[in-house]
C-alpha cells in the first residue's frame, strides 16, 4: 500500500508538473530541476541523473521509470498528504513564474511595472496602495504606508513593518532621481499590465498578498525543501 500511495503521489505531481509547463514551455529545464530538488530532497548526488529520468519519464504515459529507480528516495512521499504536495508545486510555479514576468519587465525598461509587481510579491501590500508609495515610506528596506482599507500602518504578521528585496530598493532610488517619485501611473494600469504579461486565466493581483500572508504564517510551501536550484 505505501509504494501504491506514494507512485501515485508522484504521478500526480507529474500531471500538475505538466499542466504548469504548457504555460510557459521555456522553463521546462528549471521546473524539472525543481521537481528533482523536491522529489530528492539532500539527494544532490543523484540530481544531475535524475532529471534526465524526470524528463524521460514526463515523455512517457506515466511516471513507473523515475518511480521505479528512485522508489526507495521517494517513501516520504507517504507522510505528506496530496494538498501539500500540490500546494508546494504551485508554489514553485508561482514563484518561478512571477520571476519571470519581473525580469521581462526590467529587460524592457518598464522599471515602474517591474517595481510594482516586486513590491506586491515582495511585501502583501494591497495593489489599490501601491501607486502611493513615496520617498518618505521609505526606511532603510522597510515601508512605512498606510492602508486605505482601515488606516493603519501596513505591518507584517509578526508586528514589522514589509521589507522589500535589495533590489527593489535600486529600482526606487533610480526612479526618484529620474522622475523625482516613483510612481506615475494608477493602480489600474499596472494591474493591467501585468495581467497581460502573466498569460493564465483567472489571474488575480490578490494572489501576492494571499501568498505573502501564508508565507509569513508559515502555511504556504507545505512541505519544507532545501532552496538548492539559484535563479
């Protein structure tokens, strides 16, 4: 019974791999290296083999090659149930993809578009509040912004206050020497903008704050992994 579980776990992460790479074929090689980090978690030694295995195994109507030569890798498996191992692929699409449509964003110079989609990813803030982000929020990596919603100041779960990435910080400081303020559009066309550039059906600006909510929470991943594979 817990090969029979575990085989089928795996298969269904298979499908969810497969149906995530239709949308975006040109990661295939990063999904699959992601798939290996997850699947073989402090396995290093066999990830280089084992994504060929992946791969073949994705070509073929089911999963029994990577299962049957990694089954005995793979018995975790059985202590995880499917909702986490869905929840953690999705994540990993996500995240990967929301990188993706970042970049994009900066290879075409569209700095203020690529600064909004970080700061919602990056900190939860609702997108509605974005555009109202000024110099004086801005403390060191912290923002200090208040909600249109109820007035307070934006804060993490833990009491602080959203932090954004290193990167962002650069964005911001060469927007305010350009431009003299960082955003110049409304809310409506970043969402926009982005909404386009993401390419899924029921895409929603809200999936940022949900998902740093949980992060922050702790309940989002599921299952916890190695962050092995840069981007």
């Amino acid at each position: 019974m817990r090969n029979s579980t575990m085989e089928y776990k795996v298969n269904q992460a298979y499908e969810e791999l497969k149906r995530l790479i239709q949308w975006n074929p040109d990661s295939e090689g990063k999904f699959l290296q992601k798939m290996v980090c997850f699947l073989l978690p402090e396995q290093r030694k066999y990830w280089t083999e084992a994504i060929r295995d992946l791969r073949q195994s994705l070509e073929t109507e089911h999963g029994m090659i990577f299962i049957e030569k990694y089954r005995e890798k793979l018995e975790w498996l059985d202590d995880v149930s499917l909702l986490e191992l869905e929840r953690k692929i999705g994540a990993i699409y996500f995240v990967d993809h929301y990188k993706m449509i970042a970049d994009e964003f900066l290879y075409k110079k569209d700095f203020e578009t690529a600064l909004f989609l970080r700061i919602a990813m990056e900190t939860g803030i609702r997108s509605i509040d974005i555009p109202y982000i000024e110099w004086s929020c801005i403390y060191g990596k912290a923002i200090y912004l208040e909600e249109s919603k109820g007035g307070d100041l934006y804060k993490r779960v833990n009491g602080t206050f959203p932090k954004i990435s290193t990167q962002s910080l650069r964005i911001i400081k060469l927007l305010h020497r350009k431009q003299g303020k960082i955003f110049t559009k409304s809310n409506e066309y970043y969402v926009r903008k982005i909404s386009c550039a993401w390419g899924m059906p029921g895409f929603r600006i809200h999936s940022f704050q949900d998902y740093r909510r949980k992060i922050e929470m702790g309940i989002t991943v599921g299952v916890q992994v190695p962050r092995i594979i840069p981007l």
